[in-house]
C-alpha cells in the first residue's frame, strides 16, 4: 500500500501537469480507486498539499486544488526574493571548487535540455547546487516550498519559451558572480531572474485560469 508521501508527490505532479487544474475538487473516492489506497493515506497526503498551499481545503466542499491570483504571485515572488537572494549571498561565501563545476555542467546540460520534464529538473538542480552551501536547511525548505506554489505556471511558461535564452543568459549571470566571489552581484542577479519569472507566470496565468 503506498504511503501518503508518495501520493503527495503523484498529486503534485498531477497539479503541475495541468491534469487537476486550478480550482479542480479532490474526489476521495475517485483518487483512492484511482491510486489503488484507502482514503486514510489519501487525506494525509492532501492534507500535506493543503500545508504546501497547493490545495484548499472547505469544510462542506472537500478539498480544492488552489487558484492563485495575481497578489498571490507577488506574495510567494516576494518571499522568494528574499529568501533566495539571502541563500545566494551567504552561500557564495562557503562556495567550493566542486559546487562551481557542478553547477556549470548542469548549466551547460540545461542548454541541451529537450523536453519541459527535463528543463525543469535541470533548473532546480541549478539553484539548489547553488543555494545549498548557506547552509540553513529551514530556509532551503521554504525555498522549495514556495516554488511547488508556482511551478505549473512555470511550467507552461517553459513550453512557450522552450526556444528562448533569456533565462540561460540570466542563470550565466548568476554562476559568473559566483565563481567570482561576488555575493553582492550574485544576489542582486538572483533577485533579477526571479523578477523575470514572475512577470512570466503571471502571464502565464492568464493563458492558463479560465476568466471567473
């Protein structure tokens, strides 16, 4: 029998491919036939959504996958400003040679990247490769939490710039004033590319969340 974890991380990425999009219910029922469990290990695992902020839950309605709107973009953008700019600034400063290669292979593999599934995983990897040396497991997390918030924008906002650079030419940006030691730079080039995602999701939103 699967855990609730492991439905967790089937729904999210049922959430992230658009099948349960916004607004969809979570029907007990169907998702325990579905995924072959009892409605025990379902409800934590939607609970944990709910914990996540990708699922609301109502009292006479059951549970919800979330709409975010605008301010909720700029809310989870904010703090992810903050949050990861702070990461940068701290961790360039304990940065070692291996972090450094390592984040420039996957830099150069994301240029290779030919599907949505594999552009993402790279540009997670990227930033956590580069995020990790500060060392605050707390602040990692809630980096990481307020990414799944968003991230089925981004990905349908990759689909439609899977032939642009700009994001590639940013990320180089970053990993330049992270070899150099430049933590000022680092976190002002991180704080800039993020600023560019959320102006991406939100349009995103639009092409995504029919008009209510």
């Amino acid at each position: 029998m699967k855990t609730s974890e492991p439905l967790a991380a089937a729904l999210r990425r049922l959430i992230a491919s658009g099948e349960l999009p916004d607004g969809a219910r979570l029907v007990e029922r169907d998702l325990a036939e579905r995924f072959a469990v009892s409605r025990i290990p379902l409800r934590e695992a939607i609970q944990q959504l709910a914990a996540e902020g990708l699922v609301e839950q109502y009292q006479n309605r059951g549970a919800m996958v979330r709409t975010l709107t605008a301010a909720d973009i700029d809310e989870v953008y904010d703090l992810r400003m903050l949050l990861e700019g702070d990461a940068i600034y701290r961790a360039v400063q304990r940065m070692d040679a291996e972090t450094l290669a390592r984040a420039g292979l996957v830099h150069r593999l994301l240029d290779a990247a030919d599907t949505r599934e594999k552009q993402g995983e790279l540009n997670r990897e990227f930033h956590a490769l580069l995020y990790a040396p500060c060392g605050n497991q707390r602040q990692l997390k809630a980096i990481r939490e307020l990414r799944t918030e968003v991230e089925r924008y981004e990905r349908l906002q990759s689909m439609l710039l899977a032939d642009t650079p700009s994001f590639q030419h940013e990320h180089a940006d970053i990993l330049q004033a992270c070899v150099a030691g430049d933590a000022d730079r680092a976190r002002a080039m991180t704080i800039a590319h993020l600023t560019s995602a959320k102006h991406l999701v939100k349009n995103a939103r639009h092409l995504h969340v029919p008009s209510q």
